[in-house]
C-alpha cells in the first residue's frame, strides 16, 4: 500500500490531496483564487502566489485531517512541479521540499499537463472511467484543453505522452475566457459563457471553425476575432449594441470550439488507431464538448475518458494518483528539484 500527499499550486488553485495507490482517494482539498482574480479578468501571478502562500499550510492540514492520516504515514510526496506559473509552482514546491525534508520523506516531481490526463482515468463521481486507470485501452487519443494548453497526444502510458497537435496560438479556455471579456462577463469565463450558450441558438453568427490542415494543431485566436468583429463591427471598436442577445453570441462560439475539439480529437484516433478517447483539463468540463464527445465515443465505438467535473480544473487527486506511477518508477527527485514553468 502506498499512501501519497499530493500537492498542485500552478495556477490559481491550491489543492492538496491524499490519495492509495494511486486511484483512491482518501481526501481532498481545492481552494480556488477565482474570486481573487475576477476583478483582473485574469490571473495576476504575483497575486497567486502571495494567496498560494497564505493558504498551502491550512490546506494542507485540513487534507490530512479529512483523510485520518499523519505525515509520518505517508510514503511520499507528489508535487506539480512543471509546467506553471514559475512564483506558484516555488510555493507548492518549496512547501513538499519542506515536508519531505522533515520526515524524511521521497519527493515525487509530477507533471501538471500528464496528471491532467491521469486524473480523466480515476473515475469518480460524474466521471467516464471504466477501468482501472492501470488498464486502460492504451494507446489513447488524449486532448488536454485548458487555459493553458489545447494539446492532442497519444497516450502509451500514465507518463508516455506523444504530441501529435498542439494549438498554434490560444488556448480554447483562453479563447473562452477573451469572449466572456468580451461580452463584458466575468471571469473565469468558460463556466459562464458554458451556461449561457445553454440559453442561445448556436446558428445566430456563422463563425469560422479553423482546422490548420496537414496537421492536427489548434487555432482560436482568428475564431476570437471574427465573434469580435461579429459584436463589435468591422474593426472591432463599435460599442457593444444594446439589442445583442449575448446567449446567442455564446451558442455559437461555443458551437464552434466544441466541433474543432471534437473533430481533432477523433481525426487523432484514427490516425494512432487509439484504444480509447479521452479529453481532460478545465475546458472539459463544458456540457457542451461532454455531451458531444460521448456521441463521438458511440458513433467510433470507442470508450470515453473524461474526468467527473470536479477533477476537470486544477487539483490535487491527478497530481497524488500520477505520483504513485512515478514513485514506483523509482523517479522520486531531491531537494534540487527545480520548477519548470514551461513543457507539456
Ligand atoms: O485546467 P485549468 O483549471 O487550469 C489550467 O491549467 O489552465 O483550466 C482553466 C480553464 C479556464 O480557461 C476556464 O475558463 C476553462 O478552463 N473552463 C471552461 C469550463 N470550466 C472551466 N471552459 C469551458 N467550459 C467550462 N464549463
Ligand atoms: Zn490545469
């Protein structure tokens, strides 16, 4: 039995979680700086970290109140330590460094982008998981579509991961947090635009649906421009018009990003001859790509992966459950281990 804590601060979450053999979860913690960044529109590193500080050691406690369990029980302790913000990274670091250090404990360096794609394999409530994340269909199609990353891989194991497309400009959550802005909405803008869509027709605006050919890359920053263009006027500096049904604007984009994932995603499957689908990261909690994705897993006859939603942002579970893989790899790192704010 390996018990590991697990620890995610390389954005604005800071999550801790304690996780057995890498698939069950004794408990976890996640709390989110949204609310702290909203006023920004977006996430301002130094304020992130700086919150990350405040928070990491009560989280922490909590995590391992919940799940009955003391440091010194621990096998290990697994850390996002690439790719990040590099300030938020150091405090989940530096805090593991220290635990590690005090009991003598293995450090487990994790990364964020591979743990997405490890935690859409844990099952869980509202989750797509079949089978144990050990034996999944391997090789997978796996998307991973956040606000950092839009990447296609193929998947041979928990830690083997292939780039096969990438996104040439935005990421979709970011395209999805530019067009909330946009429309004047909040931020993080994907949950929002998310719901809003629900309300409006998706054939209100004929916007472009940008497949880079001879490829399986991403573009979404010309989709964001033409739903610029398509409220704002020609160049894009008109005033917002009273009668815009914002819904509709939302429907559309949504329709758009939805149908390029969704149709990557399946062209990547045939391209490897994947076992399986599976799509992670916080833009695969939108209802909209679930729903669609599932009617791809039926008409492909493949099974589909995706995480339950409360594991689709950023969180501890996928950091802890990927650490066991690591751990047992005999891939655990010492107190040099470095922060990497870029790589996938
Ligand atoms: O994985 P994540 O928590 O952090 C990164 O590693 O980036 O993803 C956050 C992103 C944000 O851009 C947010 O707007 C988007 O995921 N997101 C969504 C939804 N929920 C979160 N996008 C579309 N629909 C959603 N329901
Ligand atoms: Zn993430």
């Amino acid at each position: 039995m390996t018990l590991l804590l697990g620890l995610e601060t390389s954005c604005d979450e800071t999550a801790a979680a304690v996780v057995r053999d890498g698939h069950e979860v004794l408990a976890e913690r996640v709390a989110s700086q949204a609310e702290l960044h909203a006023r920004f529109g977006g996430v301002i590193p130094e304020v992130a970290s700086r919150s990350h500080l405040e928070v990491i050691f009560p989280v922490v406690e909590d995590c391992l109140e919940q799940a009955g369990v003391s440091l010194e029980e621990l096998d290990g302790l697994a850390v996002t330590h690439r790719p990040g913000l590099i300030g938020c990274l150091l405090v989940g670091l530096s805090a593991a460094k220290g635990f590690a250090l005090a009991r003598g404990l293995p450090l487990v360096p994790v990364n964020h982008v591979h743990a997405h794609v490890y935690g859409a394999l844990m099952g869980g409530e509202g989750g797509s998981a079949p089978t144990h994340p050990e034996q999944a269909p391997w090789p997978l199609a796996s998307l991973v579509v956040s606000g950092g990353h839009t990447t296609l891989y193929e998947s041979r194991g928990p830690e083997v991961h292939r780039p096969l497309g990438r996104t040439l400009d935005d990421a979709a959550g970011e395209a999805y947090d530019k067009v909330s802005a946009l429309l004047g909405l909040g931020y993080p803008g994907g949950p929002i635009v998310d719901r809003l869509a629900a309300e409006g027709d998706p054939n209100a605006y004929e916007l472009p649906r940008p497949l880079p050919p001879d490829s399986l890359d991403f573009s979404f920053s010309g989709l964001k421009t033409a739903v610029l263009y398509a409220v704002r006027g020609p160049q894009g500096r008109d005033p917002l018009p009273a009668d815009l049904v914002a819904a509709d604007v939302a429907a559309s984009f949504q329709a758009a990003v939805v149908d390029v994932l969704a149709r990557r995603l399946v062209q990547a499957a045939e391209r490897i001859d994947a076992g399986g689908l599976l799509v992670c990261g916080g833009v695969a909690a939108n209802r909209a790509l679930r729903a669609r994705l599932a009617e791809e897993a039926e008409r492909t006859g493949l099974p589909l992966f995706m995480p339950p939603m409360r594991l689709a942002t950023d969180n501890a579970v996928m950091v802890a459950g990927l650490g066991y893989h690591v751990l047992r790899a005999g891939r655990t790192a010492g107190l040099e281990l470095d922060a990497v704010p870029r790589g996938d």
